[in-house]
C-alpha cells in the first residue's frame, strides 16, 4: 500500500504555504559529501536542482552534507548571498550539528554496537583549542580523530586501528555525552551516518536524491520504508570508455554501480546511458532518465559579438583533454582569423597546459583564467564554446553555452552532446578526439554568414529551453511518482549452494540452490561476479523455479580485460527488496573444460573463479576436471 497518495492535487495538504503538486507529497533532501569553494558541475546541479524544486513546488528542501570540513562554515549562508540557493533551501552539515547538539538530542543517535566502555580510555590528550585531535602512523595514515564540541567537551573518538594499535584495521566510533558519558557506538562510518540522517530525516515519508558518487558507494545500505533512496549517475559508468576488451566499471562509482538495486531509484542524465547501463544488467528496472536542468542564461541572438571569441569552461584534469582545444587553436593561423580561447577552470593539468601554451606561442590567444566564480556568464560574450572531454554525464556547460546563445562545438563523446545537439543546427559535433576535425569546425564556423549564426543562436536558445527548470522538475516529479513507500523485503538469511557447474568453451553453466527467503518470491534474480583486484563486474539473469536458479555466462562476459581471480555470487530482487549471497560449492560439484577460466571452490567454501591471460584454448575434448584436478 502507498503510503503518499499517487495522486498530485494542487492543494491537498492544508500548508501555510501550499506545494504546487508538481511533486509527490512528502519532504525531500538532497545528500552530497560537502560544498566546496570551487565546485564543479555535479555540486551545481544539485544546487539548482533543490532550488527548482523549492521554487517550483513551493517547499523546503534541505542539503545533507557528511564531510567535517564544513564545520564552522555558514554554507547556507555563503550560497544565499551568492545566488546560488533558494531562500526555501536549507544546508545542513552532520559535524556541525552534532557539536552544536544537546545530550538529549545526541542520545537520538542509535548505536550498532554494545557498549564497550573502555573506549573512554583512547581519548587522545588534547593540544590546543582546534575542534579535533587526530594519531597517524609512520606513514602519515590516520588512525584516530577524536571531535569536540563547541564548548570544549569531548564529542566522538573514532578509532581506525581496533585489530593491532598503530596498523589500520578495524573502527570503533564512540559517541559520548557532556558528562563524558558513552552514548552510542559504531564499527563502521557508514552506521554512524545512518544514524544522523535517521534523526534528521524522522520517520514521515521523505524523498533522499544523493549525488554524489563518493557518498552513493556506502548509502545504498540505508534502506527506510518511509524513505525513497535516489542515486544520481553524473558521469560515465564505465572506467575507461572506448578502450577494447576493458569492461571494468568506473572505479569510484564501483560501490553502488554493483549494489543498483539496492536503491529504490537510479536515474542517468541520457536515454542512452540508461540503455547501455541495463544492457549490463545492472539493474533489475530501478534505472529511469531524468535530464540535468540548466539556468536559463537568456542570450541574446541578435546580440553582437566578435566572432572569435571563444570559452571554455572545465577542470584541467585528463577527462577534459583540454590540450586538444589548445592544439585546434593553434592550427587556426592568424592570417586566417582571429580567434582566441579563454579557458575556465583548474586542476592538476594546468602546469602541463601553461607549457603547452608556452610551446606553441600561443599566450595572446590562448588564456587560463583558473578557477573563476560565475563564469558561464562568459558564455553572453563568448562566440562559440568548445568541449572535447573523453566522456560526460550529459555536458551541463553545453546546455549553459547553447542557453547563453553561445554555439557549442563538441566532441561527439558518450554521453550527452549528440542528445542535445543537431549538427549545423544548433551547434556542431566533431568525431572524439580529432584535433585537426575540430580546427576545421571551429575555422568553418568563423567564416559562415551572419544571417546564419544568428538563426543557429536562436536555435540553441530554443533548444536550451528543453532543460529549463519547469520541464526537469515536472519529468522528477513523473519519476518519484510511481515510486511506492512499500515494505522493504528482506534477504538476511538468503544463502545460495551449488549444484553443479560446467565450464566450457561455450559458456559457464550454473544451477544454484536458494533457501532462507521464507515466503518471499524474487521477481529477479542473477547470477553476478566481481573481480578481486580492480572494478570489474557483471551478471547474467538467471532462470527460476521450486528454489532453483539456472544461468549460463557467456565466454565474452568475461573480456579480455579480465585476468585474475573473481568470486560469484546470486543476487535476487524483489519490489524494494534485494539481497545477495556467496554461492557455497564443493569440488563434486564442478568440472571445468577450458584453460581461460577454471572454478574452485575457496577454503571458506565458496565459488571462485580464475581468468587466464591466455586465449581459451580448444580443449574442450580434454578430460573433465574437477576443482582440485
């Protein structure tokens, strides 16, 4: 049963305030690691993103921010006075507030351990007046904090060497009261900020958008049956996209990429993402399209600018390649045209692009301008604007230049530039990563008629206008909508067994066994493997039936990027439910037929792989061979 109603009556809750309904009722939070001075595109898409939602629906919407160095810092207050917040949107900090906290509301804070009293015994002595006091090894690598309140008492001490002082391994988080009195305890970090965002959020049904990747890679264990938990994909998925036989899954996002259906929503910026992320299987339907918004710059397309001007805004960082915007500039001659680049941003290329600059005489048309606040305002004066990143969530600074009136030229990267732009009509697409294309482009465009750049400027306008704030927020509101504040299955007890397991040069062949889900029937399940060293990934859906799940793993899904070991494992979902267990095996129960992979079963009796690094031989006439053959 849905315990916010489907429907979105304009006034059917009696609010000083009315929300709009363009919403499901409910309150809503945006959750990010922290806000820094000079963040990029995915902290100001949540930001304009909990702002439409505050404006547009007329409601309060509060930023959840975990990262300790906002402590002492109004961030609230900072990103009103800079525009960059709604007066309606709140920004709250986890530090911040339990230092500020009385002993009544600390003891909120539900601990997962019991109590281990002699925790009050690790308390660190105290040097000076900061708020914290950290021990690190020889090496620099932290091994205890301990946090203060503002009035000087003794907060938490969180302890990162619990298995053997002075070696990193094991945590124990200890809360303690004014009286220096144990509160709560915690063996992970993950718990602990569960255990904030419990007393934040309250029991009444609420809607959790996270957009970062950092804190999405831990937060899809927070599951609350009055709590609807969103994942943003703000970038590729993939670790190195377009490199052959390399399948592995980005590194950072790793956590959560593999644990999708943990969360009650999963939403990518590009029709295109989503499909390549599903033909992965790695989701079992939680994965829906909702574009990034944009600021609606309101160029002016009959406004005169210098044909040449060119912007760029991006981090100097190897994903940009900005040096490739450097070199096509440097193959426009001047006697050709004036054309010159002003480059917005910063990072650890910048060294390497100053002598870039430097090496191809280039300093009178080529400008690094750092990071700089408010600088899409560029993109007003800005002729045209250039991206030629390797990949992209969707391109939020394309969006920005075509709403300014600044026409894009892009590399035509997954994802998002060929989804927003129409060739010729509206901005210009150049194959990835040809330099000598995208000089060409940029020396054609400055040579078109006005008359047409005019009518293309239009045309980016129009097509920014596609990604204004009214038309996001109503495509948020058609997604959250048809999510159900259902009970959340469990699977805690779900263990899976081999039966049997063939491998071959067609394929694996499993048939598993599944027992402790009591009455609950998965609508999904999979068979999935992930690799020991590095972020590789998969699952193949199985078939099921009376307990039994069946699959077969193609000789491809294993890549030719894939060496090493892999554990495998049967994942199940089922509504707002999802579990997954090891698969126990015994030796009997496998034959391996090829030399590219071999299952084993481990000394903890479970179902491992091993990938060669040689091609699968044609052994399959060999004798069948079993785990310890």
């Amino acid at each position: 049963m849905n315990v916010i109603p489907a429907a979105k009556s304009a006034h059917s809750h009696p609010h000083r305030f009315p929300h709009r309904g363009i919403l499901p009722e409910g309150r809503y939070y945006t959750l990010t690691w922290g806000i820094t001075d000079d963040f990029g595109g995915m902290t100001t898409v949540s930001l304009e993103r909990s702002s439409a939602f505050a404006r547009l629906d007329n409601r309060t919407v509060e930023i959840l921010t975990l990262s300790p160095e906002l402590k002492g810092r109004d961030r609230q207050r900072e990103l009103r006075a800079a525009g960059r917040i709604d007066r309606r949107v709140k920004v709250r900090n986890l530090w911040q507030e339990l230092t500020a906290w009385s002993d009544r509301k600390l003891r909120r804070m539900v601990g997962t351990l019991d109590l281990d009293p002699a925790a009050a015994d690790d308390v660190l002595k105290r040097t000076g007046r900061e708020w914290s006091e950290q021990r690190n090894d020889a090496d620099g690598r932290l091994l205890q904090v301990d946090r203060y309140h503002d009035r000087g008492h003794l907060l938490v001490v969180d302890r990162q060497d619990v298995k053997k002082r002075g070696r990193r391994g094991g945590r124990l988080i200890t809360l303690f009261d004014r009286e220096q009195t144990i509160i709560a305890q915690w063996a992970t970090a993950r718990e602990f900020y569960q255990a904030w965002l419990d007393v934040v959020i309250g029991t009444k049904p609420s809607y959790l958008i996270c957009d970062s990747a950092f804190v999405g890679n831990f937060i899809h264990g927070y599951r609350r049956e009055n709590i609807i938990l969103c994942q943003v994909v703000h970038n590729h998925h993939l670790n190195s996209p377009h490199v052959d036989g390399d399948g592995e899954l980005s590194a950072e996002k790793f956590g959560f990429l593999r644990n999708l259906d943990a969360f009650d929503l999963v939403t990518t910026l590009t029709d295109v993402q989503r499909h390549d992320m599903n033909e992965l299987e790695l989701s079992a339907g939680k994965i829906s399209t909702v574009s990034n918004l944009t600021h609606q710059l309101n160029g002016d397309p009959a406004a005169s600018r210098p044909r040449g001007t060119g912007a760029m805004i991006a981090r100097l960082v190897p994903q940009k390649r900005v040096e490739g915007a450097i070199e096509a500039i440097a193959r426009i001659s001047d006697a050709e045209s004036a054309v010159t680049l002003d480059v917005y941003g910063d990072g650890e290329d910048r060294a390497m692009l100053t002598d870039l600059i430097a090496d191809r005489d280039l300093a009178e048309r080529v400008r690094l301008h750092g990071h700089v606040s408010g600088a899409k305002s560029a993109f007003h004066t800005s002729s045209f604007s250039v991206l030629t990143s390797r990949y992209e969530g969707q391109g939020l600074v394309v969006l920005e230049s075509m709403s300014a009136g600044c026409i894009p030229i892009c590399y035509a990267v997954e994802y998002g530039p060929a989804d927003i732009i129409d060739h010729g009509v509206n901005g210009f697409l150049v194959p990835p990563g040809d330099v000598a294309a995208l000089s060409d482009t940029i020396a054609t465009f400055l040579t078109m008629p006005e008359a047409e750049v005019k009518a293309m400027r239009r045309n980016a306008i129009d097509r920014a206008a596609d990604f204004a704030a009214p038309a996001i927020v109503d495509r948020w509101g058609q997604v959250l909508s048809r999510q159900r504040f259902t009970p959340i299955r469990e699977f805690s007890e779900l263990k899976a067994e081999l039966l049997d397991a063939r491998v071959t040069g067609d394929g694996i062949d499993l048939s598993v066994a599944l027992s402790g889900m009591r009455t609950i029937e998965p609508v999904d399940v999979y068979v999935s493997w992930t690799s020991r060293v590095g972020s590789h990934y998969g699952r193949v859906r199985a078939s099921w039936g009376e307990r039994t799940a069946s699959a077969t793993i193609p000789p491809e899904a294993w890549g030719d990027g894939v060496t090493g070991y892999l554990d495998l494992f049967v994942d199940v979902a089922a509504g707002r439910g999802f579990g997954r267990a090891r698969i126990s095996s015994r030796d009997d129960a496998i034959g391996n037929r090829t030399q590219r992979i071999r299952l084993y079963t481990t000394k903890h009796g479970n179902l491992s792989g091993h990938v060669l690094d040689v091609e699968a031989d044609s052994a399959v006439n060999t004798p069948e061979l079993t785990s310890t053959s």
